[in-house]
C-alpha cells in the first residue's frame, strides 16, 4: 500500500489537512476545526487533534494573541477581574507559592494578555476581556495507515485508555482505504467506540466506516472531571497555537536539501538528497546528508532574513495564521 511519505508521518499530515479542510464528517456543523498533531498529556499523546471551536468565540480568542497559554497564563486571564484590584485578591488560590502566580503575572503583562499597575509595593491587574468559552469538542484521531493485526493489538489499550479517561469528547482511527468491501480496520479487535475513517488519497477523501461513541468529559472517570476540563483547555490552547504545520519547527527546512512537496493537498517534507519524504525524526543535524544553506542563496533573491527554508517557514505560519 502506498501513501504520502509512505511513512505514518506523511499520512499524519495528510489526516490533518484532511481535517481541517472537512471535519466533522459525520454530521453538519458550524463549528470551526483548529487542527493539530502530537498533543495529549504526560500518559497519552494523539497524532491528531481536532478541536471543534465557536466561530464567534474563537475570533474572541485572538484577542489574546497567536501563542498559546500555558496553565499559568490561564488561571489569570481567566480569573482577572474587570477592575483594577490586587492580584493575591483577584485571583483564587491556585495551591501553589503566590510568587510564581506573581511570575505569571509579569509574563502574561508582557504578552499583553492583562493590564497591571503597581499600587505602593502591591502589583493590581485587570482584564483586557473576559476570556472566551472558545472550545465546543475535543477530537483524538490516532494514524494508522496500515492497520494489521499487531498494530492493531498494540492500538487497541491505547483506545481503551482514551474510552474509560473520556478526556476527548470522540476518538477515531484513521486509516489508509483499500477499496474492500468491508475495510480490515473493521475486522480488528478495537473498542467498539473508537469511530474509523478510511483515508482514499486522491481527494483526499474520508469514509465513515464506524461511527464513534460520543464520550462524557464531564463525567468522574480515572481522571476527575474539574481535572479533565483544565487540561482540555490546556491542550486546545496548545493546538491553537502550534497548529499541525510546525512540523517543521522541528525539522532542519535551513538544509539546502529539504523542500516542499503537495501530496493529497498537503505540503509533505521531501529530502532531495534522499529522494524521499523524510520523517521528522531523521531530518535532523545529525543527518550525514545535512548541508548547511549556501550564505549566498540568502543575498540572490532571497529577503534579507533568511534562504529558502525560512521561506518555507514564512510560509507554513501564514497558513497556520489564516487557518486559526
């Protein structure tokens, strides 16, 4: 079988350009899916992650920049009052030392996310508006483009995991079609919530062939709710500001080998050296194929800034920035 990258990263991307061009495809909504991959917690990181966000509360959100917030950062915009008042006043105890609350304070001031004045030796903040309930649903979507039995056996705890947590609202496989009758996904020893998608590449296209069970955030699970709903908003802000493209934040695009090539209607990294869609994990400094850009690929053509590869980076941002 084969597809982009022929390799789980390049089908990663593909699902994720998929996604945010077609999510949700089961049903109809006006939801706006914000699209990101590698995102979970310390026990469990997704491929994709597809959180569904109120088109009206999401342009609320850019009020508060591109970047996400950390858990700091939200227990204080969050909680930062409409007056001017103390800090240690408007603020709940976050069960932690004030003096990182305090830390928290200046960095979320220097963002620009509040306002703050000093009052003799006290630091007073106020809101520069309330933030908004942006996130509607958390989706997890784990890629597997060649489902066979023992992916699928090393698969299905992870799933189980995801069902019995219910810290995503749905869980799905994707996995790559094979024009079967019944897809072998479906002959697999999964949890019968997880829903499957049937990726076809020339779209790209994707076939419900199990619909998911919609599972209950708020609900006491292994992990107690009030728990789940900090975290869920902890990795939507994550997804919001990272996004599924900065991918190459992570691999070496400065190599004068590494390009861009559009498979499915996604840009897939594509190692000219090799003659191949690399993954992030080789396409490092430590690969024995890495060159260096030429100093004068930056001066012929090129701004100022930078080659080709922060051409490439410039690139991959707007079309995050556009998408958010």
């Amino acid at each position: 079988m084969t597809y982009p990258g022929d390799a789980e990263f390049g089908f990663e991307l593909v699902t994720c350009r998929w996604a945010e061009r077609a999510w949700p495809p089961d049903r109809e909504t006006d939801a706006v899916p914000v699209v990101a991959r590698q995102l979970g917690t310390q026990r469990r990181r997704w491929d994709t992650v597809v959180v569904e966000a109120d088109p009206d509360a999401l342009d609320a959100r850019a009020q508060f920049g591109e970047r996400a917030l950390d858990s700091d950062l939200l227990h204080i915009v969050r909680n930062a009052p409409a007056e001017w008042a103390w800090y240690r006043d408007a603020l709940p105890d976050p069960g932690y030392p004030w003096r990182y609350v305090r830390a928290a304070v200046h960095r979320a001031d220097a963002r620009g996310i509040v306002e703050t004045r000093r009052r003799g030796n006290r630091i007073e903040i106020r809101r520069i508006a309330p933030y908004p309930d942006w996130v509607r649903r958390i989706v997890a979507v784990e890629n597997k483009p060649d489902l066979d039995a023992s992916a699928a056996r090393a698969l299905a705890d992870q799933l189980d995991h995801d069902v019995h947590t219910a810290l995503a609202d749905e869980v799905w496989v994707a996995t790559a079609a094979t024009g079967a009758t019944v897809e072998p996904a479906l002959l697999e020893d999964l949890p019968v919530e997880a829903g499957v998608l049937a990726l076809d590449f020339a779209g790209p296209e994707a076939t419900v062939a199990w619909h998911p069970a919609t599972l209950d955030p708020t609900s006491d699970t292994s992990m107690p709710a009030d728990e789940k709903a900090d975290k869920r908003l902890e990795i939507a802000e994550r997804a919001y500001g990272s996004g599924w493209r900065s991918y190459v934040e992570t691999m070496r695009s400065d190599c004068r080998w590494f390009e861009l090539r559009d498979r499915a209607d996604a840009f897939v990294p594509w190692c000219v050296a090799k003659s191949c869609h690399q993954t992030a994990a080789a396409c490092s400094g430590s690969c024995p194929e890495f060159q260096p850009e030429p100093p004068a690929w930056r001066t012929r053509g090129w701004p100022i800034e930078g080659g080709p590869g922060k051409g490439i980076e410039r690139l991959l941002a707007d079309r995050r920035r556009r998408r958010r």
